[in-house]
C-alpha cells in the first residue's frame, strides 16, 4: 500500500447515466451508497464503494469521515466569465446594453496584471465556496487574464477550460483584438497551456455578433490546427442579439449556421445560453455533438428568456447540455443557485406547455421533461456538465480511474427554516435510501445556496471548508 | 426625558412616496441619513433625524449604535401561509396538484395544538431571519391555527394580520369547514383578535374556486358587519385555475368579478398573485383601492407565470402593490430573495415588452416600470406594502409617530462573492449619500439573502441577531 493513499468516508451520490433516459425512474441513473469509502491516490480515485467492502481492501489507508453529509461529484460550471466576478448583480439593462454599460469596462482592467491576479483569487475562492471544482471560463481579449487564469487554477489544482476571448467589433478600440493577434496569441497559449497540467484550452470567438468574418475564419483555422481544443462560445441569448446576428450573417439562415459555416459546431463546441434556439437548431446542436450551456440565473437576471429544457432534452435529439452560472449575468456563484432558478424555469415552460395557456401549445411529454427534480438536476451539475464538456472520461461521477474533486453538503445549512423543512425527509442519522438523498437534494436545490457546501476538495485534497457560526 | 426613550444610531434609508412616481429620478422619493438618530419610546418613532441635530435634543438617552448596516423599515410580507412553513420547496407541481399533493396533507396537521405551536416558533423565527416585522398570513380552516398564530405573534410583539382561512369545496372534507361554521368562528376570533394589541384581522376566503357561493356570501355578510377588518385572498395565480374559477361562477365575466360580485373588491382587500390578470380587472383593482400582493418566488417555483409589474404601476391605474414570499409556494423567507425574483421577472417583462420578440407588443413606458431598482423594490417591501395594505399611518417608513419595526442590513454579508462586489459602490466606512445607499441595496437584493439581515428590531426592541461566523 503506497503511503500516498487516503480515503474519505461518508454517504455518497452520484450519476452513472442520464435520469433524462428514465422518466418517473430516475433513480435509476443514480447510485447511492450511504456507508461508502472513496479511495485516492495521486488525485484520483482508485477504489470505491461501501465501507464494509473497500475497507477490507485497504485496511491501512488513513481515513477522512464526513458524517452527515451528502458526498457528491464536484460542480461544473460550463459557462462562466472570469473578469465578471465583480460585476455579478448590476443593474437594469439586457444584454447588449449592459455589456456596454458594466461589462466592458470592468473588463478592460484585467490587462492588468496585478489586478488580474487579485481577481483570479476571489474568482477561484468564490467557485470553491460554491462546490465548483470545474469551469469553463471566458476571460478577455487582453493574454494576462487568460495566463492569470490558468495561473491561479494552476495554483488550486483545478481543471479548467479557458481561453483568450476574441472581439473585434461592436465594442470599443482598446477592448477588441485583431483577428492576427488573435490567431498570434491563442497559438501561443495553446503552446503553454493546453493538456499542461489539468488545464484544456478553447478557443473562444466571444459570440458571432462580436466576431467579423476573419475572426471566424481565424477559429476555423485554430481549430483545424488544433482540433482537441474546446470551442467556447455564445448563442441566442437575447432576441435583440439574435436580430443582430442575423443582420451581420445575412448569409446564414439561422445563429447556429455562423457557427456552422466557420465549422465549429461539433464535439467540443460550447455555446452558452440558447434562449432563442428553433427546433431545428437544437437538432443539429444533438446531431453534432455540439453543448448548450443553460444559464438560468442570467437568462432571468438579464430578462433573457426561458431556455426550452424540455426541447433540449428529448430524446429524438437529445442535445450535450451543461449548466452555467454566466457570472455576472448570473447573479450567484454556487451551482446549487443555478439549479434552483433552472427548476424555475423548468416549471414556467411546464405551464406554457400544458395546453392550459394555449391549447395547440400542448405537449405533455416536453412539458415533463422540463421538470428538474434532484436526479436531473444534479446530473447536469456533475456528469452531465462532464459529458457536454467530453470530460466524462475523467470527471462526473466515482467511478475509479476518475479525478478525486467532489463536495461535500450538508443538507441542513442555509435560511432558517431549512432544517425543519429537511426533518420532513429523514432524522439527523441521514438518508437510508437513494430516494431519501434525493429528496434532500432536492431541499438543496430548491431552498439551499453556498451555505450547503460544506467542504470541496479538489484533485483529491480538502480545499475549501465552509467557517462554522458561534 | 422618560426613563424608557431609548435610540438606535446608524445610517437610515426609508422611502417616503411612491418612487414610480418620478421614473428616472426616483431617489427624489426616499430619504438617506448618512449618520442619524432614532428616538424610541413605547415601541415608536418619537423622534428621528441627523444625529447632531437629534441628539440635541435628546442628550440623556441610552443609544445602540449600528455602524456597518444600513437601517430600514421592517421588511413587509403581504401574502404569506403560516402552516405551509415547513413545506417551503416542494417537489414538482404546479399550483393545484401541489395543492392537494403537498399542502393539504400537512395544513391538517395543524388542527394539532402542539404541532401549531411548533409550528409558529419556527415561522416566526424564520420570518425575524428574514427582516420581516409585519405579514399578513393565511392559516388553515381550523381555529387553532389561527390562535396560536396570534399568540405567537403577541410573544414577539409584532404587528399581523391573519384570519381562519375558509375553503368549502375542490378539498377532503376534513380540509373543508361549512360556510356556517366559518361564519361562527370567524366572529369569535374577530372579537378575540382584531385590534387586540397589533393584531389585525382579515376575513380569509381561501379562493374563490375553493369557496362555495355560501362561503363567499358569508364573506359578504363578515365584511359588512366588521368593515375595518381586512380580507385576505387569492386571485389569477395559475390558468387552470383561472379557467376552474370561469367554471364556478359561469355568471362573473372574469375571476375579479367574483370579488366583485360580493361586494368584497375594494380598501383593505388583497389578493394574492394576479399573474393572470387582464387590464379591464387592473384597472378595477386601481380604481376601488384594492391591493394585489406580487409573489415572485412563488410564481416562478410553481411555473405559474410572470406578474405584469409594469402594468400594476401604471400612473394612469396604479394598483397598491405588495410583495410576498407566498411560502411554501415561495421557497425563501426573506424579502430580500422575493426583490431578486421580482427583479427578475420584471426584466423578463422588459424584454417582451421591447418589441424585439414581438413589434406590436412594444411599450417602452410599461417596458421601464418593469425595471426594479432600489428604490422601488424597497419601496414595495416597506411603504408600498403598509401602502397596500392600509397601515402606512402606522408603517413603512421612519415617520415621526410610526412604529419602530426595522432592519439592520450589513450589505458585505452573503456569498463569498459579495464583499468584493459591493467594495465597487463605497468602502468599508459605508454610503455617503443615497445613490451609493441605493447601490448597495441593490447588490443586497440581487445577489443577497437573509445573511444580509444583521438584526430585526420590533415594537422599539431588539427580537433577532444574527449569528457571527467564527
């Protein structure tokens, strides 16, 4: 037995396919072990399972326990803009104009080093406060956010997805890049960052309304060199956006077929948002194996609109989907906020769907899968951000030979009244049954914030702790 | 100078008109005292103004110094179910299959005297979390229910108002009370409660589709033997519903002509919801002084839609507006989570309402009232609920003579990421005038939460204080 080795116990939960698949049995995607030892070597996770049988294995591994609390995978956060961290929550534009009135501005202080670094800090502080052990980050046109990005995940062993973020129209002089400069630099920092450690690189056209033709074709070229980069991007957010894409593409039918001209749409392409999406789109995001990134927290912040969940999820033309928070649009960093306000929005498509608003709107079978209980959710915060991102071979769930990051939550933190609505489900002993989990969960989700993450660990070690109260 | 004046130092922020009235300049409708004094006896405001100037006045009394917050009139919850406490965030059903599949199974329970009991200890502490002093509450169709919410009440001095909350058919029959019965006890708790220290009582027919034409006459019959009373309900929440109450009174045009039609439309009247209102049934709420209570969190957790806030605060029909968390079908105590929600259903409005989506349905003026800023969210949350729920001579703001109901708010609490978020708007020595108080506000509710209330001050004295982390 290597000296290396340690294990965490504790009750675990996690995904093993998608719940989407099960409809009224979702459990069957789940797998809860209410006595259970993950063991970790290097980072990874080398053996799991209930005590009783991984610990006879390992006899001598010094062990963690984490009683009453629910061990999951590590968050993912498939969309994200790291020099937003401090403009979460601005006020009272959509998109186009608060990107000019807030973002730009902000944004262009991360040519700044050292105000890059002290951002980077927060950033990575207020992921890990919130059970983000993964994100995919856009940073700016300036290369310092992008190196003090990976710089800082370097730092706390994360894995990430980032990139140099290309503008080079609708924004001011000093915020755009040159598409030259952009091909020169995105070159460079693939050299120095992609597969260097845990970090993965996309290259990252900030959305097509922002992008001339030689951006575009900039990407295609990056992207033909180096094809298992990510491409990171926007779609469909606003209609006044989507208006503007079709104004500077008069040539494509649709937003999705900018993306697919320059031939980006595929595996590995992230497009966050989709608001705005035509069915015919969502079927050839599935047929491509390209992800949206849902954002609710920012769709409704931003007044955007609701993202049709249950279109994006039916199984004819099941699209990759992760959930993001798009801070700062998004107006909280934790995951758990952001699967609140997708089960809000979940159920306001539920009602538009259920014939009672407009009868020929009536889909029952879309209407119910846009009903996000905690299998569902907490799938698109683990595995299912993992398989939208093509990282389900190293994140997601504990399935040995996956990376060691994973949160641990306690069911009972957050408002006042969460234990006593919590007490519904079970005693302090914890939950017996996956059911009971998910009920838990679902509290979680549906009531809870960063109060429940109680601890994350990344790369197999503690690296948040949440501070008790007096 | 009385033994028993005592006073709170700090910085105030209070609204003393309706900020809707001066779009664009609504600061014009509040009051920001960097460094002021209020001056308690008796449980009121005797005094308040500069701390110079009033502590002039009052040199020898005791003062409790608040620096680090900013104070404001107690939080106002206009439309909220006390036996619904501990089944906030339920699980996956819209309004009326979460009626009979979660709500009446545990409203019954509180035919139980203990469990009531129970039951009102955690509400009350839930709402105190929450910087709620007042809330007008529904409560079951048994009396016990609704004695041992006032009685709990009383113990913390707060000022309520609540009523046996009667419902008659569409329920088990052991849910039910008789039109008859319902008038009986509601007589007896009227004279028990109403005005008996800072009770108020209000006539509670459930909704009309739960209310029998006997249940609603006996409404009638309530109302006009105790005209002061208030009357407590709900309207146009859901579709369905809409449809079932057009189903049960074939005779009234719309849902609103149901109240009409007993005569209960009109001053001191509030009705929950009113998502699925039309303009002709505003417009009649407008002109009789009856009051709708917008439940943002609500509406959106149970899918039932967007509240047309812009069209409520039309100059040329303003409806008096509160705002309320609808607990459980809200699933957050605090005020502060029900402006994030507002905030971002009016955006959602905004973006329909821009003729992006739809050209015809452009209406910039309706677009713009759309917007919550601090000021008119706060104003909903203290002088606009006392406003809509006829206690504003007694409430809502800092007014000489007013009860001394407020909150201490600390605007760095919260996410990790807050206090890098609000060092944007002022350092740590706080607001030096009301645009950077109201920026702070705002960052409190869009991105804030119960951690955000410091302390909850009732009747002049101090009845919560939040936990330090250590």
């Amino acid at each position: 037995m290597s000296a290396s080795f340690h294990a965490v116990r504790g009750s675990f939960f996690d995904l093993l396919d998608d719940p989407w698949k099960y409809p009224g049995r979702e459990a069957l995607a789940a797998r809860f072990v209410p006595d259970g030892l993950l063991i970790i070597a290097e980072g990874k996770i080398v053996d799991f399972g209930s005590f009783t049988e991984v610990s006879n294995r390992h006899s001598q591994v010094p062990v963690t326990h984490l009683p009453g609390r629910l061990i999951l995978p590590g968050f993912i956060d498939g969309h994200i803009h790291f020099p937003q961290t401090r403009v979460l929550g601005a006020y009272g534009h959509q998109l186009l104009d608060w990107l000019q009135n807030w973002i730009i501005p902000e944004e262009m202080r991360y040519a700044d080093r050292t105000y890059a670094q002290e951002a980077a800090r927060h950033f990575f502080d207020d992921l890990l406060a919130g059970g983000v052990t993964t994100c995919q980050a856009f940073t700016t046109s300036s290369p310092v956010s992008t190196e003090e990005f990976f710089a800082e995940a370097a730092r706390r062993g994360m894995r990430t997805i980032a990139g140099l973020t290309g503008i080079d129209r609708h924004a001011p002089a000093e915020y755009c890049i040159s598409p030259q400069d952009f091909y020169r630099e995105t070159k460079r920092l693939i050299a120095t960052y992609h597969k260097q450690g845990r970090h993965l690189y996309a290259i990252t056209p900030r959305f097509a309304v922002g992008c001339t033709h030689e951006m575009m074709a900039v990407c295609t070229q990056l992207k033909r060199e180096h094809p298992d980069c990510h491409i990171n991007t926007h779609i469909s957010e606003n209609p006044t956006e989507v208006r503007l894409a079709q104004a500077e593409y008069p040539d494509c039918h649709d937003y999705t077929a900018v993306y697919e001209k320059y031939g980006l749409l595929g595996p590995r392409f992230t497009a966050g948002h989709g608001v705005w999406l035509s069915n015919s789109e969502f079927r050839r995001f599935a047929q491509t194996g390209a992800a949206i990134c849902f954002c609710p927290l920012s769709n409704l912040f931003l007044g955007s609109g609701l993202f049709r969940l249950g279109r994006a999820t039916d199984p004819e033309q099941r699209v990759r989907l992760a959930i993001g928070s798009d801070i700062g649009g998004g107006n909280a960093f934790t995951p758990i906020r952001v699967l609140e306000e997708a089960y809000k929005v979940g159920m306001c498509n539920n009602t538009m769907l259920d014939g009672s608003v407009n009868a020929c709107e009536h889909d029952a079978a879309e209407a119910e899968r846009n009903k996000l209980n905690a299998y569902r959710g907490f799938y698109l915060a683990t595995l299912g951000g993992a398989h939208a991102l093509y990282l389900d071979d190293k994140l997601g769930n504990f399935s040995i030979g996956k990376e060691a990051d994973f949160v641990a939550l306690d069911w009972l933190a957050g408002q006042h009244a969460m234990a006593w609505r919590q007490s519904q489900v079970c005693g302090p002993e914890g939950p017996a049954t996956v059911d009971q989990a998910a009920s838990l969960l679902f509290g979680v989700m549906a009531c809870g914030d960063d109060r429940n993450v109680a601890e994350t660990w990344v790369n197999g070690r503690r690296a948040y702790q949440k501070l008790p109260t007096i």
